[in-house]
C-alpha cells in the first residue's frame, strides 16, 4: 500500500521524534537519541532558524509512521559557498524504496520552491552537526555525535537518484597502541622553537576563550569542503551542550604570544551511558550519567585545527601528544578520532602517523535537482 507524507506537526511531531524507536528495534549497537536535543533543532528559538529553516515530514501508511525527514535550506551556506544547494536529514525509513522515494519527493518540492538546484545530505541539520550516512563499520555503537543507521540506508537512498558527494573518515587508537616517540620529540621541539604554548580550557572564564576558538575555527577550516562559518549564537549553543560533558583538561588551546594559534576538542563517549537510556529522556541520561561518568573508557577527538599561517610548526603533534597523555591520565583507554575528509590527506597521514587505524566510513549524498 502506498505511503502518504505530510508535515509533521503537533501529535506527528512526536511520532517523527520516536520513530527511530521502531526502525532501530532489536539492534544492540543503536543509541537512543536526547528526545529534548533533537526537539530544539525544529524551535526557531534555535541559532540555527536565524538563517535557514527545517521542514520535518513523515510518511504515513494505514495512520502509522513509517518514514520521516526533513528539508532544510541554509542560507548560511549558500552565502558563503555562493550556490543554491538545499539539504535533508533527520532522514529515517523502513526498508522500502517506495516509502523512501516518496519522502524524497516531498523534501525536493520544498528545496526546489526555495530556489535550490541540487539537494544533499544527510545533515542534522548543518555539517557543524550530526552528519553523513554510516557505510562501513555497522559492528559496533556509534560515539558521540557521530551517525548510525541500517546497512540497507545507502541502497535505497541511491536507488531514489542520489550519489556520492563526500566520504569521511574516522580513527581509532587504543592506549595500548604507544604512540610512536617521534611524535613526542616533534611536540616538544615545536614547544621550544615556535614558541607554542599549549594549555586547557579556563571554564571560568568561558566567554572569553569561545572567542579565541571560533577565531580559530573560522579560519582553520574556511578551505575545507562543505564547510560553514559557525555564528556566536551557534557556537555558544554547542558550547551550553558541551560545557557539563567535557573534560577541561581534554579541550586545549594552542598560544603564540598570547594570540590562539589552534585548539582541540575532546569530549567524553557519553553514548557509552546513553546507549542504556532507552526512554531518550533527558532525566534518564542525567541519573545514569552521574553514576556511569567515571566508567567511559573512549573519547571522540571532535575537533582539531590550527589557523593557516600557524601551520607546519608541528602543533598538530603537541595537540596528539598532550591529548594522548592526558586522556590516559584521566584513565580513558581508547579514542575515536575523526570525522576527516577523504581527501584531507595532510591530517589523515598525520593521525596514521601516530597510530591512528582507519575505523569507519561516512558518506554524505548528493542529487541534482535543476533537471
């Protein structure tokens, strides 16, 4: 029987929220989602509605739900890439080719209304978030903010007309993998002769070092593909999600005469607890959190970047070097390093370096909509 799709709204919403409950039934390596983190994507309240906005719709067969997704314009990034590019996400399915063809259909009506010519995802809603479909290394639970879904997404998705834009990468290294001692020369001497100095985040003084990283990050990564300058209003929200999971010690600043120079951001594998709050309720991950914290063994390297003209000076190293000690110091076993382009040779020959292995894949999706 064919699929109805429609807005989800009201009563909808809330089943476009717990769908995943019933796609993911049975499978062990799935982690429920924070029901109230994934809700405030869709509230204009949201940094993100200041310049775009998310359209959610879900597919109906006999009144039950059995598809969802959203589509999603970015003015942000069309601006800056100077295109006209609509995306989707949020997308989740049974496994039905017609159901997911007619979702399609649906959100490229909406990408196309607004004036976009191709559309691509997946993104929860931006790069800066949740992105990208898993297609190699289903064998174990994702970390955090990093994708999971079915084997059978990539299939159908490319059955309704969409090809490969982008792979992304991810790596793994354990603390019984010593890192090779020549990354710690190279750190201490990029210490002495550039004159780095690398310290933790100040938590007190949390304003001021968010300045000093988005200067950062807007500038390391304005050449990489698909990237989007983050707001104050966006970065200050990730930072009120972030701020009571991270580790002070685990998110570094890298410092030329005072003036940031780069910065790192690792963050605990709280899915490690979240995987058992099956409600996705946010009361739920704060009580197993607080008696699960000191049991996480992994953490997830989010982010790493170094300002262009600070480049070549063998930061990139001091930031593995002092991670990797660090993190075994505050007794973490493990670490997830990535996403990583494909095609950013520089710093996937530089975590290989120190003992990175290739851990699993991403794709991100791309259909022409002009035609």
């Amino acid at each position: 029987m064919a699929v109805e799709v429609v807005e989800a709204r009201g009563g909808l919403f809330k089943k476009f929220l717990r769908l995943p409950w019933r796609i993911y039934r049975g499978d062990s390596n799935w982690v429920p989602p924070l029901l109230p983190t994934i809700a405030a994507f869709f509230k204009k309240k949201h940094p993100f509605w200041q310049h775009g906005f998310i359209r959610p719709f879900v597919a109906l067969r006999n009144g039950e739900v059995v598809g969802r997704i959203a589509a999603i314009v970015n003015h942000r990034h069309n601006q800056f890439h100077n295109d006209k590019t609509g995306f989707w996400g949020f997308f989740e399915c049974e496994e039905n080719t017609d159901t997911a063809q007619a979702l399609f259909e649906r959100a490229e009506a909406v990408l196309k209304e607004a004036g976009c010519n191709s559309a691509l995802g997946p993104v929860n809603p931006s790069t800066n978030d949740e992105c990208a479909l898993l297609i190699d290394g289903f064998d174990s639970p994702p970390t955090i903010m990093m994708p999971y879904n079915p084997p059978y997404y990539a299939r159908i998705i490319e059955c309704c007309g969409y090809r490969k834009a982008k792979d992304l990468v991810s790596y793994i290294i354990y603390h019984t993998d010593r890192m090779p001692e020549k990354v710690f020369r190279v750190a201490e001497i990029a210490r002495r002769r550039a004159g780095i100095q690398i310290r933790p985040v100040n938590m007190r003084r949390l304003r001021d070092e968010l300045e000093k990283i988005k200067a950062v990050y807007n500038d390391a990564w304005q050449r990489n593909w698909g990237f989007v300058p983050m707001t104050d209003e966006e970065i200050d929200h990730m930072a009120q999600d972030l701020r009571h999971i991270v580790e002070p010690d685990l998110v570094l600043i890298a410092e030329h005469e005072g003036e940031p120079a780069g910065f790192s951001l690792t963050v605990p594998n709280i899915n490690e607890v979240q995987i058992r709050n099956r409600g996705g309720g946010l009361l739920g991950f704060a009580l197993r959190y607080m008696l699960g914290r000191r049991k996480i063994r992994r953490v997830r390297i989010m982010a790493m970047g170094v300002r262009e003209r600070f480049r070549v000076r063998g930061i990139d190293a001091v930031f593995y070097a002092e991670t990797f000690r660090r993190g075994v110091d505050l007794g973490y076993t493990e670490g997830e390093m990535g996403w990583v382009l494909e095609d950013n040779k520089i710093m996937r020959q530089t975590i290989e370096a120190v003992g990175g292995k290739l851990f699993k894949i991403y794709r991100l999706y791309v259909k022409n909509l002009a035609s």
